[in-house]
C-alpha cells in the first residue's frame, strides 16, 4: 500500500532494496504493538533480511540449504531476480469482459512475503513436514501453533503464519495467499492425517472454497453437534435508527440500509446487499450474522438515530461514526502541491 501510494505499480520492478528504504522512512506505527493484529508484507520481508543478517545468506541460499534441500523439494525457491528464466513456469492472468483474458505481470525481486516459486507436490512435502518435524523438529512446529494474545487478553485465530481454524468441526491449519493473478491455500486437517493444496494462476478463482470441496470427499461428514437455533434481534423501532454511511479514522466505510424490512449492509463495488441479523449477547453487545460483535454506547443514539457503534472482531475493534449528511466540497483552496516524506512524493 505504502508504494502505491508512492505512485508504483504492481508490475513495476520492486526489490528488497526499495522496500527496506521506503520502510526506513516511516514515521509511526499503523497501531500501537498488541493492541490490534494486521497481516503485514512489511514484516515478513524484514524478517528476510534478519535471516542474511545472522546467517550470512540471503533467504533464497539459506532456505535451499535448510528447508528445501532436506525435504526434496527440489522445484521450490525464492525468486530473487525477476530477470531469471524458470523452466515451465506458470504465468497468471485475470478475466476481462466476454470470456477474455489478460496477464497480469509480476516483476518482484523481493522475498520474505512472496515470491516463493514451488509446485503442488513441493508443498505437499512441506505440509507434511507438520507431521514429521524433519526440518526444524517437533518442538519447533508446535510452537509453530501458538496463537497470538492481545494485550487486552484476546485470542487470534492467526500463530506463526498459519490460520488455526475450524471447518465443519475438524481443526483446519492452513495459509492462503495471493499476487497478481496468482491465488493459492495450503492446508491441513491433522485429526485425519489430511493436506490439501490448491495453485491457480487465474485472479478469479477461490482456492480456499475448492480446498474445502476437496476435504468435502475425505472427511465424511461434519464433526460439529448441531447448534441451537439463533434468537435474533426484532426490535424495528431501534433497528431503523442504524442505516446509514459510518466511517473509522483509519479510512473504513460502511453503509448500512434499511430494505424490506431488514437491515442489510450495502455491497459498494457492485451494489449487492447482504443481510445482517444480530443476536442480543447483553451489555448493548450484539453478535451480527456477517462476523463481529457489534457494541452501542446509549449515550450515541438519538430519538431517531445512531451516531457511533463499534466492530469488535478477533484482531481489530473498529469505531464507526456517522458520515455527516452533506458531504464537505471540494473547492479551490485544497489545491496545491503536497510532498508525503514518508514515501519521497508529491501530490498534486
């Protein structure tokens, strides 16, 4: 995000050494350390440049030698040269209108979030390295499993870059991912001694729903007992006090409507809607159908409105206020030319 607010591209050449400088620049941190949990490139392309600070190697020599070697993977490394010719590599495309396709072009020199280059089968080997510990051993994987703790005491979902999940009642461990076209989830079901991986090189695919039709044929069935039938909140006079459009300082939109006697949550790319329930938990606290628990302060609801609620979800607790009804123009004294430090651009 911060090169595209620098002005690149995706399929601009992006190496290591133009993060680590773009990443030096900046100035404050998107939260403070445990109060909230991100999925963030920038990390994991640090941690890259740890690896070669202690050891000597860059990522792509060390993980050869350590990971790939040891486990025969012997169609898998880091790609850290973009200009280098790879022998049967797939290219990725995305859907363009009547059934027509364009590539879409990946020109990264960097490791540590991406550009790691392997097969279906390589990554089979490294799924079952969770069984065997033959890299790195047994105790190592399992701290692997360790789900971050927030500082208020909540529990992520996410450990050592893997989702600690459940599907139909079997625990699911896995990791998606996705650059250009390309979409891709790894996953495991350890109660049944089952991985599965899915590759695609087309942006419109959902690898996970067809990782999980896979496990459909091996699992047999769900685990879960059944749950008791949700109560939801009826109450219209407060419900229609809700629909509206609701903004975060951090940039988060959403509009809220009321349509045939429901309330919905409107779609802003294609105009879809999609129904939000809630269920009463207590203390203003309401568990919605789409995902969080939704808190309202009485002190911000008016005879006919709500001002101000609150999203809490597992890594983040999003504060929504109401976007004014007219929206501030736009005139002539905004105009000018703006220069961000952090990322060396001007605005103009």
């Amino acid at each position: 995000q911060l090169l595209v607010n620098a002005g690149w591209q995706l399929d601009d050449v992006i190496t290591q050494e133009h993060i680590i400088k773009l990443v030096s620049k900046q100035k404050t941190l998107n939260f403070n350390p445990g109060e909230e949990h991100m999925y963030c490139n920038t990390g994991y392309t640090l941690m890259a440049e740890i690896v070669k600070k202690v050891s000597g190697l860059t990522l792509r020599q060390y993980a050869e030698k350590n990971i790939f070697q040891p486990l025969d993977m012997k169609d898998t490394h880091f790609h850290d040269n973009y200009t280098e010719i790879v022998p049967g590599r797939a290219y990725s495309y995305n859907p363009l209108p009547n059934n027509k396709y364009q590539h879409s072009v990946l020109s990264y020199s960097n490791v540590g979030a991406t550009s790691l280059f392997t097969t279906v089968l390589d990554e089979l080997k490294w799924l079952n390295n969770y069984e065997t510990g033959t890299v790195g051993g047994k105790d190592l994987v399992q701290k692997m499993y360790q789900v971050g703790v927030l500082n208020d005491g909540r529990k992520l979902t996410y450990a050592f870059a893997l989702n600690m999940g459940k599907y139909k009642g079997w625990q699911q461990i896995g990791h998606g991912g996705g650059d250009a076209g390309f979409r891709t989830y790894a996953c495991r079901f350890p109660e049944k001694g089952l991985g599965v991986v899915v590759f695609s090189n087309y942006g419109a695919v959902n690898p996970t729903g067809l990782a999980n039709q896979v496990a459909d044929v091996f699992l047999q069935g769900a685990k879960e007992e059944p749950r008791p039938e949700e109560v939801y909140f009826t109450d219209s006079t407060f419900l229609k006090k809700i629909p509206g459009r609701y903004y975060t300082e951090r940039g988060d939109q959403v509009q809220l409507v009321w349509q045939n006697g429901k309330l919905a949550r409107r779609n802003q790319n294609v105009g879809s809607t999609a129904e939000i329930k809630l269920v009463a938990e207590g203390n203003d606290r309401y568990r919605t159908s789409i995902g969080g628990v939704v808190l309202f302060d009485k002190k911000s609801i008016s005879s006919d409105s709500v001002m101000e609620f609150k999203v809490e979800h597992p890594h983040i607790i999003q504060a929504f206020k109401r976007l004014p009804p007219v929206e501030q123009k736009v005139t002539s004294e905004f105009a000018g030319k703006y220069f961000d430090a952090s990322t060396e651009t001007f605005y103009h």
